[in-house]
C-alpha cells in the first residue's frame, strides 16, 4: 500500500524536549488517528509533516515527494486545520476566502459555499465574532475547498461540542468514500476514533510507539485483572504500569495471546480502550524511568 | 508570490482610504512634503509588515503553498509598491493642486530614504519584532548623544562636509553611484533577511 | 441489505459484518452474482472505519463467500453446496476425534460414548 507521509528517523530537539528517532507512514486512502498525551510531540510531528519545521536529522516525504525541491507542488495537496485560529481576525469570512482562494491551482467556489452554507457560517461578519465551533468550521471549510488528497488536522475536536464533532465524524466518513483522499488527525478525545480511525499512530515522550489497524488493537493488548499473587519478578516483565491493590492488580499486556496462554483462566482479560493504553503506557514508562535512572 | 503582495494591499486598503487623503492635504499646505512622504510610506509598509507577525499568521502563510522565500519576497516588493503609491499621490497631486511637476530628485530622495530605513527594518524585525524598532531607534539616538559628547564632538560638522562633497559631485555620477549603492543595500537585506526567516521558528 | 452493529458486543465488528453478510448468502437472500455495497460506502453507512469493512470484506473473500473486480466492487460467488456440506462434515470428524481421544483418555468405553451421544442428539433435537 501507498504511503502519502512517511518519516524516517526523523529527530528534532528543543530546548526541554526532543522527538527521538521518529519514523512513521501514514497510508493512502485510509484515516490515521494521531493520539499520545498533552506535550509529547504530537504538534511537533505535525509541524515536520508540514515543513513548518525543519527536522535537525532524517527524511520527511509526502506523496513521495521531499519538501526541498517540491515545496509548492507538496503544499497545493494538503488541506489543514490547526487547533487555534490562524486567520485574520479583523476581516470577514468573505474576505478571507479572497486571500486563500488565489494561492490554490484547484480552488473551487461551489465547494466552499455549500460547506458555509451547511455549517450556517456569517460571510459578512469579522472573523474574531465566530465561536470556537465556528472558526473550526471555517477552518474545514477552507481544508476541504481545493480537492486536497491529504488533509491533516491538529486536534480538530478540541473545545467542540459532542454534536458538532459527530458532524465532523459524517464529514469524514464523506470524504472517505473517495479512495485517494488521506486524513491524518491528532486527538486526545479518544473516543472520536472508535468510528473512523482505520489506523492508529501512538506516540509518547517523543518516541513512536506504535502505528496499528485499529481493530489489531484490542487483538494484541488487553486489560489483565487478577490476585496480587499471580504477580513476582518474572510475571511482571509480561504487564506494563501494573496497579496493585488490597482486592487485585490491573495491568495492561501488549501480548494478549502470550498472556492467555500464561496465566489461562486465572485472570481476566478486558478489551482495553486507547485511553487505557495512553494511561498505562505512560505510567509503564514512568516506572522504567524511575526504577532505572 | 503576486497573491502575496495583492494580499497586503488588500488588507491596507481601508488604511490607503485614511492616507492618501491626508498626503493630498498635506501637499495643500506646503508642496515640498519629503518627509511627510517618507513617514507615510514608512508607516503603511511597517503597519502591512506587523500584521503579518503574529505565529499564527505565520502558520497559516507557511501552509498555504508559498516558501518562506516568497513571503519574505512579497514584503520587498510590496514596500515598493507601497511607495510608488505615495509617490504616485505626491505627482498627481502637486499636478492637480498646484499645477507642476514634482522634480524627479525629490521623488529619488523620498525612495532613497524609504529603501534604507526598509533594509535595516526588515531584518531586524525578522530577527525581533517590528515592535522592539521604536526601541532599537531610542537606543540607537542615546549611542549617537553619546557620540557627539563625549568622542567626536564634531561629528554633526563632520557629516555636514560629508555631504557637501558628495553634492559638490556632478549630478549624474551623484545619482548613479547613490542609486547603485542604495539597490545593493536594499539587495543584501533581502537576502539576509531571507536567511533569517528559513531558519525561524514559529 | 439489512446490518445491525453493536458496540457493546464483545464480538469485534469486523466480525459481526462478516456473520451476517454469511448468514444472507446462506439463507438465500443474497444470491449469486448480486453486487454488494462498497467497501468505502458500507463504511460510511454503518458509521465505521473503511478498515473494518474492509477486513470483513477480505475475510469473506477468502472463505469463497464473495469475490471482487478491480474497479466493480464485490460480488456473492456461485455457492456450491456440495462443499459446503463437504467442509461442514470434516468439521463433525474432528470435533468427534477429539471427542474419542478425550474419552479414551479416562476410559470411557465406545458403548458408552454411544449412549452419551445417543442421548445427546435426542435431548437437543
């Protein structure tokens, strides 16, 4: 299958953080859900994949192509949302349209009025006027107005309310229809995925941890719950971020199969949501941390 | 990169409405407005400038599809399409108010001054802010202060000569050289500033 | 075509897909030939990810449930009962093989595994 992004032991460092060794691909024709904790580099990724930074070492290409030669051709592809407002405030909707519209070769003006007409949008009024619900439909809007064929969002859902986001979901599940449109999306809101996702990217303090089929999820990992008992040194290694308590440990596995096998009927085995695995990876993490450094 | 500049003129349009009638005033009163040119100018190309510095406005440039050479680009070439505006303004005005031609060395005078200020203003916003200019000009003045007092406190003279001896040149080697010398300046700040913008991080 | 998903079955919904496209060509009501929705337009419907529909899609492919043209969508194959009825009995061989060793294992005699499976044929039938 094609790769519409693909980073390659991509690193980048700031001041207080750093991606380390990041190689994802996000494949053509599917929906990626990008999903990992609050400042472990989603927004980061996002803005290598929109060259919006540059990697400090590492290969970043889109549609095949790298940015250093094909900047332009890349960018006229992609249709983007950002979290927060990136438009001029003081002028009308209308008047925004004028200063996107000429930069896109496949603008087209049906599209964008029959999306302000669905999402109810004011032309005529100043963009700072527009609701946080608002102003991530213009975004949208404008994404979804020159036939791009990736379009990447950075927690789109954030601050919107459950009907407007179920919106966005149909939206979505639209566009998906056409087999050579891509979305890559962050969230934290993991719940928004459970629809649409067909592939799941995790990442955590700057590394990959994963990129899965959403169903391989709960095929692979599963909440174990059983005695304190069951638990000693060996066992242990099988669970990341186990919690003990006078009752029992809950744990989550990353080898469903190999657990089963383990401990049999002596424990249960809960289909776990990507919250539980963002929690429990996280506090595995913390632990090795600890116990290690 | 065209989108670019017809953008930032777009969105001066309603500060052009305010401007140019008062340049028009302005040249009522006095005809030999070179400094009322040169702020005015100054003004409208700082004002295009700052609204574009904001990070989001940044984010939203450097996704839609321009490079960051272009944006940088579209602020040269729109300060001097700036400028030819409010030059335009003067000629036509003093035409129709006063009924003669503005000399042609004043309208040169007025961009010269214009295309200066640009190279140093530009770079060092790019690298700062254009907020911290008005600072940077402050400490700039109080170094000079410092000068003339305490080092050469003939400087003012110094300059004076200075200049008497370039206008003591014959015209046209005067203009060429100062024309050439201000187009590398403005040349070399476009590039700077080029450099500085691909490596800032918003 | 009728498909009801449940999110709160333990059943991955993959898996409900591709039971209930199974039973409808197994009943009859999908027949030879006929074109089923596709892909990206079940996703859409049934308010899921294309990968789900996808996979319940290849799985049933693979079972010779249905079979797709590049570029025409998916389609219900020819059943041919007769290897239906084939795969179903080497199912029954099995499961009664293991049925034998388990019981040779704790000495259950052949009259009495008869009996038991006399008694339990009649009882849930």
């Amino acid at each position: 299958m094609e790769n519409v992004i693909e980073l390659q032991n991509v690193n980048k460092a700031f001041k207080g953080f750093e991606l380390k060794d990041m190689s994802i691909s996000v494949k053509k024709g599917f929906v990626t859900g990008f999903i990992g904790g609050n400042g472990v580099g989603k927004s980061t990724t996002i803005k290598l994949i929109m060259n919006l930074l540059q990697p400090d070492s590492g290969e970043i290409s889109l549609f095949g192509l790298n940015y250093k030669k094909h900047e332009k051709e890349i960018k006229q592809r992609i249709g983007f949302v950002f979290d927060h407002n990136v438009f001029y405030e003081h002028i009308t909707l209308a008047e925004m349209k004028k200063i996107i519209k000429p930069a896109y070769k496949n603008w087209d003006d049906t599209i964008f009025y029959q999306y302000v007409n669905l999402f109810e949008l004011p032309l005529k009024k100043p963009i700072k006027t527009f609701s946080k619900g608002m102003m991530m439909k213009a975004s949208l809007a404008f994404a979804l107005s020159h036939r791009a064929e990736l379009i990447i969002m950075d927690e789109p859902t954030s601050g919107l309310d459950p009907i407007f986001r179920r919106e966005l979901l149909d939206i979505l599940h639209d566009l998906m229809e056409d087999e050579e449109k891509t979305i890559f999306f962050s969230t934290h809101i993991t719940t928004d995925l459970d629809r649409i996702a067909d592939y799941i990217t995790f990442i955590h303090n700057g590394q990959h941890i994963f990129t899965k089929e959403h169903y391989k999820i709960e095929e692979d990992y599963a909440i174990v719950k059983g005695e304190t008992n069951l638990l000693d040194r060996d066992t242990e290694q099988e669970f990341l971020g186990i919690r003990k308590s006078n009752h029992g440990f809950e744990a989550l596995t990353t080898n469903k199969k190999r657990t089963a096998n383990l401990f049999g009927d002596t424990v249960i085995l809960e289909k776990p949501t990507l919250e539980d695995i963002m929690l429990y990876t996280k506090k595995g993490n913390d632990n090795y941390a600890k116990s290690y450094s | 990169m065209l989108n670019l500049i017809r953008k930032d003129i777009v969105l001066q349009k309603n500060t052009l409405v305010i401007l140019l009638p008062a340049l028009l005033i302005a040249l009522l009163i006095d005809r030999s407005i070179i400094w009322v040119g040169v702020l005015f100018s100054f003004a409208i190309i700082m004002q295009s400038f700052a609204l574009d510095e904001k990070p989001s406005t940044n984010l939203l440039m450097n996704s839609l599809p321009y490079t960051r050479k272009e944006i940088v680009s579209s602020k040269y070439i729109g300060a001097c399409v700036f400028t030819f505006i409010i030059l335009l303004t003067i000629v036509v005005g003093n035409i129709i108010i006063h009924r003669e031609i503005t000399q042609l060395d004043q309208l040169l005078f007025i961009a010269g001054v214009i295309v200066v200020f640009i190279s140093f203003a530009f770079p060092f916003s790019y690298l700062f802010k254009s907020q911290y200019l008005m600072i940077a000009c402050g400490v700039l003045f109080v170094l000079y202060l410092v000068l003339v007092n305490k080092f050469i406190p003939d400087l003012n003279d110094r300059l004076r000569a200075g200049v008497q001896t370039i206008l003591s040149f014959d015209n046209s080697v005067l203009y060429a050289g100062g024309i050439l010398a201000v187009v590398l300046l403005y040349m070399f700040s476009w590039m700077l500033s080029i450099r500085i913008y691909s490596r800032k991080v918003f | 075509m009728h498909i009801l998903i449940s999110n709160s079955s333990k059943e991955p919904i993959y898996n409900q897909i591709k039971d209930q496209i199974k039973q409808l060509v197994l009943s009859g009501e999908l027949k030879e030939g006929d074109v089923l929705p596709s892909m990206r337009q079940l996703a859409k419907d049934l308010h899921i990810s294309v990968i789900t529909t996808k996979r319940a899609y290849e799985e049933l492919e693979k079972e010779g449930f249905i079979f797709s043209v590049i570029g025409k969508g998916s389609f219900v194959s020819e059943q041919n009962n007769e290897m239906i009825l084939e795969r179903k009995r080497i199912a029954i061989e099995e499961q009664l093989i293991a049925a034998i060793q388990n019981s040779k294992e704790i000495g259950v005699g052949l009259g009495e595994l008869k009996e038991l499976l006399t008694m339990l044929y009649k009882g849930d039938l």
